[in-house]
C-alpha cells in the first residue's frame, strides 16, 4: 500500500492496494481527506503521530512492524514512512 500526504496530513493520493484494504472503489478519491475519514479514532491518531513525527524530525521510518489500520481482518506488515521536501524544505 502506498500512499502520499501533505504538510497537514492531509491526503494529496494512495494506490489501489489503499483503497482496496478499506473497500474503497479503485476510482475514490482520497485528496484533502485525512485519516480519521477512513479510519477508527484510535487508528487515525497512531497513523496521523506517526506521519507528524516523520514530518518534524525529518527522519524516516523504515520496516517497522506495525499493525495495518482500516483492515477488516486483524493484518499486520512492515511500514515505512518517507519525508519528501522540496526544495524551500
């Protein structure tokens, strides 16, 4: 699954396989939705701290094994968050 945010966590797209894990139509559109438009209160704060430290530190997060917000079945997978800057930062 993939997917991109803006600075205010805000989604600008995701991929299919996104949209398919929240049995979402492959034509949906995810921009300027954040995570509590698809996930549980508590699953949308643990992705959205996540996102927001990635963002602050500037530091990735690579292969850490989480579970999977928004599944219907209990999946867990390996995550990594990237920050990606212009070039203003």
């Amino acid at each position: 699954m993939f997917y991109v945010k803006d600075i205010n966590l805000n989604y600008v797209t995701a991929n299919s396989a996104f949209l398919k894990n929240l049995s979402l139509n492959k034509n949906f559109s995810v921009l300027g939705k954040n995570d509590t438009d698809f996930f549980p209160i508590k699953e949308a704060a643990v992705n959205e701290n996540e996102d927001r430290e990635v963002f602050i530190s500037g530091k990735s997060i690579i292969n850490s094994e989480n579970y999977i917000p928004g599944s219907r079945k209990k999946k867990w997978g390996l995550n990594s968050k990237i920050p990606i800057f212009d070039s203003k930062g």
